[in-house]
C-alpha cells in the first residue's frame, strides 16, 4: 500500500475554497484537532482485505507570520483472512509559506514494530525544487517545480473565487520517501448546505449547518505516463474555516470512509 502521507495534503488542499482574499484566507482557517473514525467503504476482491477499520487524527496549527505545523497520525487494522496487520503512520511536518520551505519527518510502523522512518527538508525556486533528504538515505534532490500543501491552497484560491471547476497543479508533500513531485486534479462543487448524519453533526457542533464545498482531489504519478488512474483519489465536504467532514479515500482495490467523530478547536496565533 503507497504510503498515506499524501492524505495530509489532500486535507489541506481542502482548506482552499475559502473564498477570501490571500490575507483573508490564512485567517479564516481555524487552528483545530480533528479525530476520523475509519471503515472499509468497499475492497474489491483482488485487494484480499476482508475487513478494515482505524482512526485518523489530524492537526493544524499555525499562521502566516510563524509558518503552519501539521501533526498527523493514520492508523489502521487490516484483516485478510490469513493475517491482521496493524498499520500506524505518524506525521509532523512544518511550512514557511513566505520563504517557501517544508520540513518533514514520517514514521510507519507495522504491528508496532518501525517499518520505515522519512526526513528531509525541500525548498520551492521558481525552476525546481530542491530536496534535502536525511533518512533513511542522505540525498540531495532536484525534482520539477511545485508547490507545498499550503502554499498551493493559497495559489488556488483566485481561481475558485472566480468560479473555475476544474484544475490542476503540483505538489510535493514529502511521500513516497520525498522523490516525487505528484500532479493533482481537484473537482469543486457549488457551496451547499448538505445532509449531516447524527454523529458528524454532534462533533461538528455549531458548524453543522453551514455551506460546505463538495471537493474531490486525484493525486497521479506522472512518472507513469501509460497510466491514467490516479494513485488515488480523496472526496470530502469542506468548511469556510478549513474544517472536513464525510471523507472517503479511495485507493482503487479499497477504499475507506472516515468520519468526523471529534473536534477541537484553538485559539489561532495571529501576526
């Protein structure tokens, strides 16, 4: 299974529709804790997993002036008939949206033993970015331009004030080991206020009735150019303040379904 840091990413692609202006944006979004309780949503049969359930729980802190921080952690249990695996990634990274750098350090461990630790540094030039990696090999990488998960929500927020759909960019997160530059599709929907179920509404609190965005985001490896199915794709319902609820990731053999059963909200640090 690819590694699901890109996850983090794709939730804070979801911050970008705030519909504000670039100050107004890193404003708006609420610094917060929010706990997914996770379940098998569909697994065809050549993905071997009989049952799968876990938690996500995702944090975002920060502001413009001091850079933003987000801590992450995805765990799972995966059962097969044969096995049970116990999958625990554990993310932390930070993001100077003005002097456009990232730091990143991934853990993943399975059935609690460590499986592979990721860590490194990058830095976004106007013709690449460059990768500083520190483990679990020490490499310096010149990958193609892109952009940071924050950076990029704010680089796209114009063009859904405007109304555009439809749209693509790049991304580096940092997954896959921190080689990859990803090209990623987003799909947004009109703001609405939609349907929420009895245990989302109890986590959301006040928030429950406000328009969301539907958002769909693809992530593709442009490295296999013969492919045309993304690596894999994650739909959501999106807050003005950056709050996701309704998740469904879907990563083609499976996918899973999260929702929003805890959330916290913190006092932001302003500049």
């Amino acid at each position: 299974m690819r590694q699901l840091f890109g996850t983090i990413a794709l939730i804070n692609m979801g911050l970008l529709l705030t519909g504000q202006s670039h100050a107004g944006v890193a404003e708006s979004l609420i610094p917060h804790r929010a706990v997914y309780d996770l379940e098998l949503e569909d697994a065809s049969e050549r993905s071997g997993i009989e049952s799968m359930f876990g938690r996500m729980v995702y944090e975002f802190n920060g502001s413009a002036c001091s850079g933003y921080t987000v801590g992450f952690r995805f765990v799972t249990q995966v059962d097969t008939g044969n096995a049970v695996r116990l999958t625990d990634q554990q993310t932390t990274t930070y993001e100077n949206v003005e002097e456009r750098t990232f730091r990143f350090i991934t853990k993943s461990y399975v059935n609690q033993k460590l499986d592979l630790e990721v860590r490194g540094s990058a830095k976004a030039e106007a013709d690449g970015t460059s990768v500083d990696l520190t483990t679990p090999r020490r490499a310096k990488l010149e990958l193609d331009p892109a952009q940071f998960p924050t950076a990029q929500m704010i680089s796209l927020i114009e063009r859904a004030k405007s109304g555009e759909r439809f749209f693509q960019s790049h991304l580096f997160d940092g997954s896959d080991e921190g080689s990859k530059v990803m090209l990623t599709t987003s799909v947004v929907g009109s703001p609405r206020v939609s349907t929420v179920d009895e245990k989302e509404r109890t986590a959301t609190g006040d928030f429950a009735d406000m328009p969301t965005w539907p958002v769909t985001i693809a992530y593709f490896d442009e490295t296999k150019k013969e492919e045309e199915t993304p690596i894999y794709r994650i739909s959501f319902k999106l807050y003005e303040n950056g709050i996701t609820r309704d998740l469904v990731m879907d990563y083609g053999e499976f996918a899973l379904k999260g929702t929003l059963s805890s959330l916290e909200t913190f006092d932001g640090e302003g500049c």
